[in-house]
C-alpha cells in the first residue's frame, strides 16, 4: 500500500535525501496485514439460466441464527456492547477522543483524499489488486456507486496517475447539504462523469434513476467497465441495532447496477456490514456462484469499532447475466410495498455448509474487535 501512494512507510511520506532531516525517531505501528481468506468459485459450475429459476426466492427465509449459531451469539455480544456504550452517554467530544484511543490507525487520517475511504480503498487495491492488471494493459475504467463526496474515485484516478482512466459516478443529492456532496478536485472531474439520474436527484432507489446510469455507462462502455466500487450508507444508520437490515435495499441496488455494467473479468468492491441476515446471505450466495473469488475484508483504515466491511468479488465471469438481473430487479420493486425476506431458497443456503463457515468465521472475528472497541471506547472519560 505505501508503495502505491508513495510512502516509506506505512503512514509516512517519501522524502528526498537532500531534504531529509534529523528526527528524533518516534514510536510507529507495523503494518501487518493479516491473511484474507478466499471463497473460490471458478471451480463450480456457472448458475445457468435454468439452475437459476430453480434456485432464487424471495419468500422462503429460513431464521439466520439457525444457519450461523456461533455468528448469532458474536452478534449478541456485539448488540450488549453497543447498548453499554449508548448507556455511557458520552459527549460528541468524549466519543470522538474515545473512538480515536480505540483505533490504532486513526491517525493515518485521509492523507491527501477528501476522506478517509479513499485510505481504505488504497488499502484493498494494495491487497488485492484491483487496478494494477487494468493499468498496465493501458485503461482503468470505473463505476463509483453512492460515492459521493468522492474518496474512492479521487484514489483510483489518482492510482492510475489522472492518466487512460475514466470514471463514471452516481450518489444521492440531498438539497441542503452541501458537505453530502460530490467534491472532486479538477484533476479528477477530468476523467470522472458524474451524473444524478434521469430525475437529477442520484436516487438509485427508482429504477428509472437507474436504468439512466446503466445506459450512460454503456454508451462509453459497451463491454462493460473493469471494477465497480459501492460505499453507500446512511448517517443515522450506525445508530440502528438493525443497520444490516436497514442497508438491505441500498445494497441490493448497487449490487444490480454491478452486474449490468461490470465486465466479465471484472471486479466488485461493496460495502456491506455484519452480513448475517438471510437476504444478505442470499446475495452473498448468488456473488459466490458469479464469481471467481469472493472475499470479506476489514481494512485497518476501517475503525474496529464498526460493523462495516467490504464484500469483494474478484473476476466476474458473465457480462449482464439476464436471469440474476431479472430477479433482483423484482426484489427491488418487491420494496416499494413490502421488503423481501431472502434472495434464495432456504435449501440452498442449508446446504452451502463450506460457504456459511466462510461467512461465520469472518463475522465471528469482526463482530469481536468490534465488541473489544466499543467496550474500550466505553471506558474512556475526556477530563
């Protein structure tokens, strides 16, 4: 990661000899990545269109906690801590210092990016090489969703050096408030389209909106765009005890536009959160079958204290494929009146036995650090 922005060490920026001077040398934190476990999938069989039809549900949703009882009693433990902390009332100020103490890495800050994704987007790029294979064949093309105000985007064209990349941007405008918006230096509004949707407000809820988007990328991209990056959420989110339930929707329609405009050997970066849900499993399930490799990463640049974490999905092996985007688009639809419970048919997950352990050990160590910070967060009083 430091040699893809630059530093000499994690945290650090290069200097020239000649400019360098003499530091009395301070305490820093090793950077260790930890191994990222992968789901693959290029050895099964593609979902055909048939297997397809017989496979997606949007009714059949069998009780989470039976299919992941160990990932059921972290969530418990994780729901006690965020209510001990709740209980604790901490100030803005108090949470904030607090939150910091907790945090190994919260000094690293957003270095040169409007915010602090983009760290974690250079964080997931250096780990998993999401751009350099697209670089080096001489383009990176992208779609940023629910991106604003712009951290991920502004990482990738500076990845590539503001140089044969192109991006293309859709995020919610919300009239009086500004700080919510697009805020991409010129450098990047060069190669970066942002557009709003057909109705102009970013919504990607309405389908219209999306439909808008899709062809846009399309006209430039025919074949499709080489990686889609999601980093949607809600401000008010975080305080729900239901946040992956409250997200369900708002995932959902970023992993649809992925798959009408990734390409086949493409990849995907979507934010996501304690992914114990039947309907977050569902989509979990259909993204292992369409691609190559399937991971759940937690970058370092992520705050421990949070549930989030990033669902990444490496070489998409079919471009638009019609059967998933038919069905996912009912789901979308199915919200406007009443939210569907699952993706798949309950059978299927029961059976997925090596998938759900893949998802349970991932869950069980977030749903902890996370526990651990937010206990420790709650130990802390600013005098």
């Amino acid at each position: 990661m430091e040699d893809l922005l630059g530093f000499a060490s994690f945290g650090k920026r290069k200097r020239s000899s000649a400019s360098r001077k003499q530091h009395t040398k301070a305490a820093k934190i090793e950077y260790v990545p930890e191994p990222i476990e992968v789901l693959c999938g290029k050895s099964m069989p593609c979902l055909s269109h048939d297997t397809l039809g017989t496979v997606l549900d949007s009714t059949a949703a069998e009780p989470p906690a039976l299919l992941l009882l160990e990932l059921a009693e972290a969530l418990k433990s994780l729901l006690s801590a965020k209510q001990n902390l709740h209980d604790k009332r901490l100030s803005p100020a108090e949470y904030r210092v607090a939150r910091a103490l907790a945090n190994p890495w919260e000094s690293l800050g957003k270095w040169k990016f409007v915010n602090r994704s983009a760290m974690k987007m250079a964080e997931l790029d250096a780990r998993l090489n999401l751009t350099r294979e697209f670089i080096a064949d001489g383009h990176l093309s992208f779609v940023d969703l629910c991106g604003a105000p712009g951290g991920f985007s502004e990482y990738l064209a500076f990845r590539a050096n503001y140089r044969e990349v192109r991006g293309h941007g859709i995020s919610l405008r919300v009239p009086g408030m500004s700080h919510l918006n697009w805020q991409l230096p010129p450098a990047v509004q060069d190669v970066v389209s942002v557009l709003y949707g057909a109705d102009g407000t970013g919504d990607l809820y309405k389908q219209e909106n999306i439909e808008h988007f899709v062809h846009s990328v399309l006209e430039t991209h025919s074949s499709g765009v080489n990686l889609v990056v999601a980093d949607g959420g809600f401000q008010d989110a975080r305080n729900h005890e239901n946040q992956e339930q409250v997200m369900h929707r708002l995932v959902l329609c970023e992993v649809l536009v992925m798959c009408r405009v990734l390409r086949s050997g493409g990849h995907f970066v979507c934010k996501t959160f304690e992914l114990s849900s039947t309907f977050s499993l569902g989509l979990l399930w259909v993204l292992h079958h369409l691609f190559d490799e399937l991971m759940i990463v937690k970058p370092v640049t992520s705050r421990p204290a949070s549930s989030e974490r990033y669902v990444v999905g490496r070489g998409w092996r079919l471009f638009q494929p019609h059967q998933v985007i038919s069905h996912f688009s009912a789901l979308h639809a199915a919200f406007d009146s009443s939210p569907p419970g699952a993706v798949v048919k309950s059978a299927e997950l029961t059976k997925a036995r090596a998938f759900l352990n893949f998802v349970q050990r991932s869950g069980i160590v977030y749903e902890g650090r996370a526990s651990l910070a937010r206990f420790l967060i709650s130990l802390v009083r600013v005098v």
